[in-house]
C-alpha cells in the first residue's frame, strides 16, 4: 500500500556522490507538481588512492581526506545537511539479471529466492551482503529481476565517512544507475532497444535498455587502452547473439568529457555500433539553476547525482 503523501518522508534534499577522484554534492529542491530546481552544487577534487573501487577489497584508502572533501562541499552548497541520498562507484555492486518463469506471491519468498539465485555467482557469502532488487522486464519466458548485491563491510564504508561528515545516508545507488535516470527525465526514455555507455575514472559499465526496461548490464575495470572499446564490442556482440537484437535506436554516453566523441577512440566505437553517439544533457531535466553557473566539466560530474535526486522525486 502506498502511503498517503503527508505520511511519507520527504526524499533528501541533498545527493553526494563519492567517486574515485572527486566527491559531488548536488542540493535540489522541488514542490508538489514543479519541476527539480538545483539550488547548490560542489565537486571537490580526491587525492589519488584516498578511494579504490572494488568489490571484494577494502574501498575507503584515507577517510580522512574523504571526510574533508565532503565538508569543503557542505560548505559550497551553503549548508550541512542531516539526510543524503548516497551514490557509489559502479565497482561496488555486482549486478545482476534473473528470470523467473512463476513469481513467488509472498515477497519473503521471493527474497529466498533471489538469494539462492545470486548465491552461485557471488564471489562472497550472500550472508555478508546487501542485496536490492526491482523488477525488471516481463517476457514470454517470465519475468525479470535487476538484482544488486554489495559486501555490507563495503558499503557501510562509504556510509561511515558520510556520517562522520555529519550526514545519514539513506538511499545508496551505483553511479550509472543514476545515470540512466537522468537520461530518462531528459525527455523519456528513447523508444526501441538503446546502449547507455557510462565512461567513469575507475574503468565503464554499459547497459542495455528497451524503453525503460534494462536487459543488460556489465562493468569493467580500467585495464588498458582498448578496454572500452573491447567492452563496446563484446557488448554488441552479446546483443545480437543472446538478445535478438537489431540495432540500436540511441548510443548515450554519460562521463566522457566535452569533444571526446569526435577522438579516434569513440569515432572507432560509433562506427562499430552504426549509431552516432550523444551526450546526456542535464539541463533538460531541470527547471532552472539557481547557484553560480555550470561549467561543462561539472554538468558531466554531477550527471548521477542528478538522476538520482529526479528519480526520487519521481518516485516520492
């Protein structure tokens, strides 16, 4: 039952997105049937090793200087605020996609029955995880599940050094997710069968959408040159063979910065996948921004932490 709107707490006014290099705040407001205003944003530079993504390995290198960057963004935005919505690296969660050909009535079963699915590919105990779940697409062969499983240890990390800049984390979300819901109040999600490519410090996670449904998702570290491009093609690839595809409607890059799609790199992607790709514009999500003006380096930054206050909203 979904409960009247004067019973339900108000989403947090503040996301903070802490990444490998730099930590994002971004304060937002919006009232009842208006449009998402930005009212602060602050991206504060990481030392490098301060934070290393992984999924089996510790994360938070040096909290203190984590905890120091998240005050010098409290004080841009103007203020410190009790509640945050968390973002965190894409290296974090392991996600995952099941199928179920009957759907358990109870939703304890259908927990049980997502841990035990997990459990195979897990590379720790399910009993040391977190795992969230929403429903994915239905098809004829049953119904999917998007299914996010991260060390408790691990995320408890990047929760700790947000308290101990004196904020509780409610909401925690992967990076790229974020991304897809920016992408998707930019204007809906793009008809037909479409490639998000979410470029990130700590290597790029790929995710194939159809309408709003996803069907596919990988993440991979940083690991040489080629790597993205090798992940491009593997991805496209999968597409063809295991998803019956036909081509993609949209090719959307969330993190490249300004000019990359023109380089050798992604001209060479672009002409594998037969689409030119596009950049995600922020702004049409928005109704105005009321702090100093963007520059086009903190557009990009702030890309995730937007999509997820907007997804919030949506769902409040």
């Amino acid at each position: 039952m979904k409960l009247p709107a004067f019973l339900r707490t108000p989403p947090p006014s503040v996301v903070l997105e802490i990444g490998q290099r730099r930590v994002v705040a971004l304060a937002v407001s919006a009232g009842r049937g208006t449009p998402v205003q930005i009212t602060g944003w602050a991206v504060e530079p990481l030392p490098e090793g301060a934070v290393v993504p992984a999924l089996n390995a510790a994360n938070i290198a040096r909290p203190a200087d984590v905890v120091r960057a998240i005050d010098r963004a409290w004080k841009t935005i103007g203020h410190r605020p009790g509640r945050v919505a968390l973002v965190v690296p894409d290296g974090v969660g392991k996600v995952s996609l099941v199928r179920f050909q009957e759907v358990p009535a109870k939703p304890s079963d259908l927990d049980e029955l997502i841990k035990f699915q997990v459990r195979k590919a897990a590379p720790f105990r399910v009993e040391d995880s977190q795992i969230t779940y929403i429903p994915g697409a239905a098809t004829a062969e049953g119904r999917e599940f998007i299914v996010v499983q991260a060390r408790r240890d691990i995320v408890l990390e990047y929760e700790t050094v947000c308290t101990q800049a004196g904020a509780v984390p409610g909401v925690v979300e992967l990076a790229t997710f974020g991304v897809s819901h920016c992408v998707c109040a930019s204007g809906g999600a793009p008809a037909g069968d479409w490639l998000l490519i979410h470029a990130m410090a700590d290597g790029a996670s790929l995710a194939i959408f159809r309408g709003n449904d996803m069907v596919f998702f990988r993440h991979r570290g940083a690991d040489g040159e080629g790597h993205l491009r090798d992940l491009v093609h593997q991805t496209a690839m999968y597409y063809q063979d295991r998803l019956g595809g036909s081509g993609f409607a949209r090719v959307v890059v969330g993190g490249a910065p300004e000019g990359a799609l023109s380089t050798p790199p992604w001209r060479d992607i672009q002409t594998r996948l037969g689409v030119a790709a596009e950049t995600i514009d922020p702004g049409r999500a928005v109704a105005s921004v009321q702090s100093a003006p963007w520059s086009p380096g903190t557009m990009e930054a702030a890309v995730p932490a937007l999509g997820v206050a907007l997804s919030l909203r949506t769902d409040a």
